[in-house]
C-alpha cells in the first residue's frame, strides 16, 4: 500500500455482554436474515458523516447484486456526486490480479511457482534470486525490502519510472530474513512478479491483464491506471489536512506502483471478479484452491484469509494516493462487499466489516462521533499501569499533562479518551475501545482491547515486572561525545541516503526533505524513537571508526554504509 493514513471469532454471549462499551449496537433479528435496504443506506450515511467517506459500495450475495450505492463526490470541485459507475484507483488490490496471472502462466507449463526468479529474470543478482522463489514473491515471504518503505522512492512517486530502473531500487540489497522463514509485506516483490509476466508472456503487463483476465470475464470498466489519458468516470483522490478538510491528494506516476498497485476498477466490475473466482472462467479450481491456502501470516497469493465472527473471509485492501479500497469474500454465505473510497483516511475496511454484518446477520455498529467524558485526574491515574498482550509485548498506560495514553511495545503512544467509568475509546479512532477489568475489591487487573468484531485482553503485571519494563523504555544515558562521532550520512542504497544529525547533545535521523526524527539512547551504539518504531544500530571498528548504521523500522531491517 502506498498513502494510507489512519481508517478473531467470538461468540455471540461474549458480544452480548460487551455491547454496552459501544455507542450504538443494532442487533439483527435471528428470523430476518435479509437485511433492509433502509438498515444499510443508515449505515452508509453514518460512514458518510463520521468518518468522511465517500465513495461507491456494492454488496453482492447467492449471486446477484443485492445493494449498490455511490455516496458523497467523485469530484468535489466540478459537483460531481459518486456512483457505482465511478472508476477508483484499488491499489494494492492489484495483487490478486498479478497472482492470478502467474497462476495462467503455471497452467501454461510457461512457470512453476517453485521456480527461483533467477530462472525467469537472468539479471537478478544471483546472491540473492537463487534462494527467492515466485512462491514467496507471492506470499510476502522473500525477504526482500519493500520500496515503498523507501522515503526517497515515495518523495519522487510523481516521477516516471522504468521497471529496470524499479528493479534497481531493492535488487542489490541484502535480503530482511531467510526466504520463507518469515512475513513481511514487500510491494518489491509484487513488482518482481510484474516483471516476471512480462518476461514469459512475452507482452507488457498492461496488456497481459486486459486480454487475459479482464477482457475474458468482461470487465470493461477495469484496468492500468494512466493519469493522463481520458478516462470516463474517473474519481478523483481526496487526502485530510490537519484540520480534517478534504484536499486534492498528491500525483503519482503509475509506473511506480506497477504491478503491485496501478490497476483501476469500479464496484461493479470487482463483483464480476467475485463471481469468476466460484467458477473456473480464468483458473482451475485446483489454482483457486492455492491462491487462497493461508500461509504465514494467513496470507495466500495476492489474498489475506480469515477467519471473522465465525465466518470464513477471503480479502483484501489498497490503498494509494487518494484512495483506500476494499474487497471482502464471504465465501461460506455467499457474499461479497466491495468498499471504494475516494478519501484516503476513510477506512474502506471498517466500512466493509459493518456492512458485512448487515448482510450476514451480525451485531453492526453504526458509526458516530463520540464525545468524551470528564474525569478528575486523581480519577484517570486510577488507569496507569503495564499490562502483558502476549509472551514478547506490553501495553503501556501512562498519565502526562492531564492525558491518559495506550502505548504497545515498539509502536506509537495513542491518546485515550473516557466515554464512561472504566472504558476508553482511542482518539485516531473512535471504534477502538478499551475497557478496564476489576477485581471484586474493585482493582484493575487487565484490560480488554475491541477493534474489528475482536477481542483481545491483556493482564497487568506486578510492580516488579512494570519497572522492568518501564526501565528498558528509558534512554540510557551516554557521553555526549559519542553523539557527534555518529554525525554524518549513510547511503541505505544508492537512491536512500540517511543524514545523522547532532544538536544539543540529541541525536536526530533525516532521510531526504522528511522532517528530522530524535533517536534516544538505549546503549552507547543503540537508539530508537517507539513513537515510529524506528531502531538505530551504530557499528564500530576495533578503531573506534563508525563505520555503518543498521535502520530498522517494523519488518524492514537496511544497513547503511557511512559516506560522509
């Protein structure tokens, strides 16, 4: 996904009980499984008021269209309203359709996806391409780094690209982790594919997809998205400024999100796709089958796998410049739902789970602006505390200047609000709940988190263990005359040149025109900023010579050499 800014089963007693954390619950009748076209049009208008959505939206269910809606304006400045006819850039939902396409090469015999690219592509680096296979290309288990986790690759995405010269960008570098030993999402490899199409098809991309897979199914309204060509319905792409008003989104060349994210589509055409995957139109049914086998990380080819409410989901989400989208498959109830937001911030997924409930007969929340309550700060420090998510992660609640905040290890601290005693709703989203757990003497003991019809609770910890983890989140302290031994640039790869800079005794990281970002200390060589989960690595000589960084942010791990 290239721009995207913000946006388990459980058991029906379990929601019952928890429905009263929640502004508004509907609760669907058992004996009225069809859901009103009124319940679903409320709903929408809610997304359209809170969260800024607009858009098109289609649910599809035994097979027919059941409810398809344009909200809100494809094109705010010329009055134009949306509607399913609408063309919206689906990002990384591309994917599924470059998978799909070396699935027809496999069938072919042109293609196995055990072959190395090397195989296929004789100018990749054979350090590197021997151990890759399209099987993890396809599952975002390479290894190989994402471009767009590139800040100077995403500061020049308006500039035309070549696919030598995309290639060029991540091809050289050393791989994250060992293919197949690990997931970590990587729009490089989805590019890797795009050029292996072109190399055994024999025909550009563009071409592939059109005569091969939308053309076929009858698909007119879909295809590779050029900016400057006139296309009929075309949406335009809509970001928020700081004050939530909408504002024209950035320009990106299409060659940069290639075969990972520079397709186009409508709603209605996305539930043409949907219904060719239940037949064998484009794949035998045995490649369907493997497109949608979870591997790591519940991730087939070019499809996320679920399982949500007790319901089997096959989906997955874009996003880019503009635009957020969405396709779900319901696949067990016959049902589709398909969200294209022409507003980036919207949050298509939150979106497409609410209507996914309307339409299988699920508890659905309908959205709203939430208002918090006041609370003594004697009151709110009653909340402070660490609590263990799992066996390696924490969840902090801390209190600064009148503010209760929830911060999981290595991510960003995330503000929370009070919306009655004991529950809290985060501030990026309002229908991110935590509720506070007491014990009979009436003292905190864990927490429970609600996000996307899940449920996921923490415990606190003992005094002994908080301090523990409290300590290694404190900066350590170090001379200030090594900070200014780590001053100076280093060259991530040839296009990503880092910039160390030192003022005041405080270190700070600056890649391109980027705003600069403080590293504390952890030890004399390691620094980070949680806020970003970024991590800094400095490597020494036995001279005492700083001779590289190691930049480590998520799933993304890059050395970078010192030049200056």
């Amino acid at each position: 996904m290239f721009a995207i800014k913000k946006g388990g089963s459980i058991t029906m007693a379990s929601l019952l009980i928890m429905a009263f954390l929640f502004a508004v619950w509907v609760f669907p009748s058992a004996l009225n499984a069809q859901p009103s076209i009124e319940e679903l049009d409320k709903y929408l208008q809610a997304c359209h008021e809170v969260y800024n959505f607009h858009g098109a939206v289609l649910i599809g269910k035994d097979g027919q269209v059941f409810y398809k809606k344009g909200i809100g304006m494809a094109d705010i400045e010329l009055g134009v309203p949306n509607t399913t006819e609408m063309k919206f850039q689906i990002g990384s939902i591309t994917k599924q359709f470059t998978a799909t396409a070396i699935m027809q090469l496999a069938e072919r015999g042109l293609l196995s996806v055990d072959d190395p690219i090397t195989k296929h592509l004789t100018e990749y680096p054979s350090e590197t391409g021997d151990k890759i296979t399209i099987h993890h290309l396809l599952t975002h288990t390479s290894g190989v780094t994402s471009y767009t986790s590139m800040p100077d690759v995403m500061e020049r995405r308006a500039v035309e690209m070549t696919l030598e010269k995309l290639l060029a960008l991540f091809k050289d570098l050393p791989l994250e982790f060992e293919p197949g030993t690990k997931f970590n999402y990587s729009n490089s490899g989805y590019i890797i594919l795009g050029a292996i199409i072109e190399e055994v098809s024999g025909m550009p991309y563009e071409d592939y997809m059109r005569e091969n897979i939308f053309e076929p199914l009858g698909m007119e309204n879909t295809g590779y998205c050029h900016r400057d060509i006139i296309l009929k319905n075309r949406a335009c792409g809509y970001t928020e400024n700081e004050e939530d008003e909408l504002i024209n989104a950035g320009y990106v060349h299409m060659s940069v999100p290639f075969s990972a994210g520079a397709l186009y589509s409508t709603v209605e055409d996305m539930f043409i796709w949907d219904q060719a995957l239940y037949t064998e139109k484009i794949l035998s049914r045995e490649s369907l089958e493997k497109m949608f086998t979870p591997f790591l990380n519940d991730y087939g080819y070019g499809w996320g796998i679920s399982e949500v409410l007790g319901h089997k989901l096959i989906a997955h989400g874009g996003g880019i410049d503009g635009f957020a989208t969405q396709i779900q498959r319901w696949v067990e109830d016959s049902g589709c739902v398909v969200v294209f937001s022409n507003n980036e911030v919207a949050g298509p997924a939150q979106i497409a789970m609410g209507l996914a409930a309307i339409m299988i007969g699920e508890p659905y929340e309908i959205p709203v602006e939430k208002t918090p309550i006041v609370m003594a700060d004697d009151k709110l420090r009653e909340y402070v505390g660490v609590f263990k998510v799992n066996d390696t992660e924490y969840r902090i609640i801390s209190f600064e200047a009148d503010q209760l905040y929830s911060q999981r290890s290595g991510r960003a601290r995330i503000a929370i609000y009070p919306e009655a005693e004991d529950n809290f709703f985060y501030d990026h989203d309002h229908h991110v709940t935590l509720k506070f757990n007491r014990d009979q003497s009436g003292e905190i003991v864990s927490h429970t988190i609600y996000q996307n019809f899940d449920y996921s609770d923490a415990q606190k910890v003992g005094e002994n263990e908080a301090n523990e983890v409290l300590e290694a989140m404190r900066p350590a302290e170090v001379d200030p005359a090594l900070l200014e031994k780590y001053a100076g640039a280093y060259e991530l790869n040839p296009n990503f040149i880092m910039s160390v800079l030192n003022k005041d005794d405080k270190l700070f990281i600056q890649a391109g025109n980027y705003p600069e970002l403080e590293i504390l200390p952890r030890s004399e060589t390691e620094f980070n900023n949680p806020e970003h989960s970024v991590n800094i690595t400095f490597n020494v000589d036995s001279d005492g010579k700083v001779t590289s960084l190691v930049f480590q942010q998520g799933n993304t791990t890059m050395t970078g050499k010192r030049i200056k």
